[in-house]
C-alpha cells in the first residue's frame, strides 16, 4: 500500500509537472546549430558542448536540446550539467550517437572517463527520442585489465549515467553495446525510465542492463533488457524501487545486490518486481551478499513473473565469494527479510528451481511464497522426475499455498 501511494503521488506530481512545461512555447537548438556534422566520422563533441552551452544559458523556461533524426554523431565522454537558467530541460535524441570504437582513442581525464555521456544536478529533466546510442565496446570486452586500467579500476564505468538529480523522465532510447554499465542512476530520487530497449552480446562481461545505487523512488517499466550481465541490479542506498514489464533474457536477471563486499554495511529496502519476463537467463529473481557483510535487504515483492527456460528461477545466495577463491564463513550478513514470492510461473533449465542459501549467522526471516509452478523445459529429458529446491538457514518463513516445487524450510500455512 505504502510503494502504491508514492507511485500515484509520484506520478501525479510528474504529469502536472509535464503539462505546466508542454504550456509554454520552447526554445529548441539543434546541435547542428552548433557546427555538428553528423556523419559518424568527424568529432562532434565539441558542437555538442556547444549547443549545450546555448540552451543551459538561454533565458526560457523551457529549454531543448535536440540531436536530429538520420544523421550519426560521433562523440567524445560528455557531462551536462543542470545548473542552468531554464528550469527545464529536454533532451531530445532522435538521431544516433557513437562512441569512439578504439579505447586509446578516448579523450578524457581520470575525473570523467567513468562514464560517456553524463546528466549531473538536475531538477526537472527529460530524455526522449527514437534514437540511440552505441557504445562501441567491443574492443574493450576484449582487453585483459593490464590494458583497461581504467575500465577495470571502476565498477561504475556507464555509458549513460544520472547523477545526483531528480525529476528525471527517460523513454523510447534504445542503448547498444556500452563498455559496461548502459545506464547508471547514482544517487538521485524521481527517475521514471521506459519504453528502453538495451541490448549487447549473450557473452560480453559487465553489460549491465540499468543499475541503481543511492536513489529513492525509482521506476523502470516496459522496456526489453538484452545483455551479458544482470539486466538490472539494484545496489546499495536503494529504496521505494518499482521494477514493471520487463522483458529480461539474455543475461543474469533482476538482482538486488551484490551487497556487503569487504564488510561494508549495504541496505534495500522497499523494491517491488511485477509482470517480468525472464527469457534463457542464468538467473530470474536474485539476492546476492558477500560473506562478512552488514546492513539488510527487506521489504521486498516479486510478483506475476514468468520464466522461459531459466536456469535458475528463485535464488538467495548469501555466500558470494571472489572467483577461485575460498572463502571462510563469518559471523555477520547482510540480514534478508520481509521477502514475497507471489505468482511466479514457468521453465527451468537447472535442477534446482529455488535456491535459498542463507547466512547460518543471520538466517532470513519472513520468506513467504504463493502460487508458485516451475518445471523443466527443454532439459526435461535431463533430469529425472521434478525440479528441486535447496534451502539453508530460513526461519520464520511461509508457504501460503500452492508452491511446486516443494519448498521444504517453508511452513506451510493451513486453511480452515
């Protein structure tokens, strides 16, 4: 009830906000203005900066940036900054840009080489268009991190990011082949993205689809996530989060986490997943800690969600471990709580179908399933008679009926 309230007073608040904008006569600039040439060879950053400069400082109150339909813009890593004299801004991406394809060919300085194009301290902003953006990253996937040093020495290397903004309204882009990260949203409130279309190669490392760190109500819906990471994750700092019609496969699904890496103190709390669709993933729905963490991950909803095919389609695993390394057991985690399940159908290509491995020294509490039916697909033949489920440390925990496979650290609730 409480994430349904804000969602309305959230989106309320941004409809008359956009019909007190669509009421006033605009200043529009076209890049092109700016000496742009569009061709997908000559450097068009600095026309970009340009054009910029002339909107932020244009005294209107509404103020748009506009990159044109059918030409393609190569450019160079960008910040705009939102500290400008209209007190609303559009982006309007109608054609396509480039990033360059050649890492040694970046120019840009440690302080803003993280990410390619940047959107910093904004209070009103959207970003539309039927145009897209293409990272290029190919060559960076193939490079060992003796040769990426930068790429490898930040985990938060996006190629489009929103920092420290709100109000913020994302749709129709389509995001292709970023160095890691597509989209980041970093310590911001009020973003509402949909309708995106993110995709990169089933194998290319670190392509997440959309992450979200620090940020408070947060919307992703209708958008198709194709990548060779998890399409979306949910990091520390998040809250009052609503994830709605997504179609995710490729990749490693919706994760919330990692969380409590080095023994850091991480929270979630407030996430809801509804009417997604996991397409060949590795994972569906998953919360993921390190061993040593603090903090929690809470009040948490996936719900009418269907899996084609996935490997695994429920996990908590709180035993995260660097690769090829053993790891010791702690007397700390990262608690998990106040988790529901509710409404989750369809295929498993592994033999476990829920997977809830959790602390033996913080175990979850209040894990409650409904209406839960997963079988195998296309590996039927495999495995013999039906999936598993594998369960440690769960506590306090429901099954509210109808749940397939058993679930058996669930108790089962009796109806009368």
């Amino acid at each position: 009830m409480i994430n349904m309230g804000l969602k309305l007073l959230f989106s309320i608040s941004f409809f008359q906000w956009v019909l007190s904008v669509q009421s006033v006569e605009p200043f529009v600039y076209d890049v092109n203005f700016a000496g742009a040439v569009g061709d997908g060879e000559s450097d068009d950053t600095e026309a970009f900066k340009n054009a910029w400069n002339v909107v932020c400082s244009s005294h209107v109150p509404l103020g748009i940036f506009r990159v044109p339909y059918g030409q393609k813009f190569l450019v160079q890593p960008l910040t705009f900054n939102g500290e400008c004299r209209p007190k609303n801004i559009t982006i309007q991406i109608d054609g396509i840009l480039i990033a360059p394809s050649d890492p040694s060919s970046w120019k840009c300085n440690d302080a803003n080489c993280n990410n390619w194009i940047t959107f910093q301290h904004f209070d009103g902003l959207i970003i539309r268009g039927t145009g897209s953006l293409h990272g290029q990253g190919q060559k960076w996937w193939q490079m060992g991190c003796m040769q990426n040093k930068v790429l490898c020495s930040s985990q938060k290397a996006a190629g489009f990011a929103i920092l420290d903004s709100k109000n913020v309204h994302i749709s129709g882009l389509t995001f292709v082949d970023s160095r890691k990260w597509h989209i980041s949203i970093e310590r911001s409130s009020s973003v509402h993205a949909s309708k995106l279309n993110i995709k990169a190669p089933e194998d290319s490392p670190n392509t997440d689809g959309i992450c979200i760190q620090h940020s408070t109500n947060v919307t992703i819906a209708s958008s198709t996530i194709k990548t060779g990471d998890d399409c979306i994750g949910i990091g520390d700092g998040s809250k009052y989060i609503n994830i709605n019609r997504i179609f995710c496969g490729p990749g490693y699904g919706i994760s919330i986490g990692s969380l409590g890496e080095n023994g850091r103190r991480e929270t979630v709390e407030y996430v809801t997943v509804r009417r997604a669709h996991f397409y060949t993933t590795e994972n569906g729905v998953r919360i993921k800690t390190w061993q040593g963490g603090h903090g929690y991950a809470r009040h948490i909803r996936f719900e009418r969600i269907s899996f084609s095919n996935v490997i695994r389609p429920i996990i908590i695993d709180q035993y995260s471990c660097p690769p090829h390394q053993h790891c010791k057991n702690y007397s700390t985690a990262v608690e998990i709580s106040n988790i529901v399940y509710n409404d989750l159908r369809g295929t498993t290509n592994g033999e476990i179908a829920v997977d809830l491995s959790c602390s033996e020294s913080a175990p979850c509490k209040n894990i409650r399933m409904k209406n839960i039916h997963l079988d195998y697909g296309i590996n039927r033949k495999i495995y013999d008679g039906h999936p598993k489920s594998h369960c440690l440390s769960v506590v306090q925990s429901w099954d509210e009926g109808n749940v397939y496979p058993n679930v058996p650290c669930l108790t089962r609730k009796l109806s009368y």
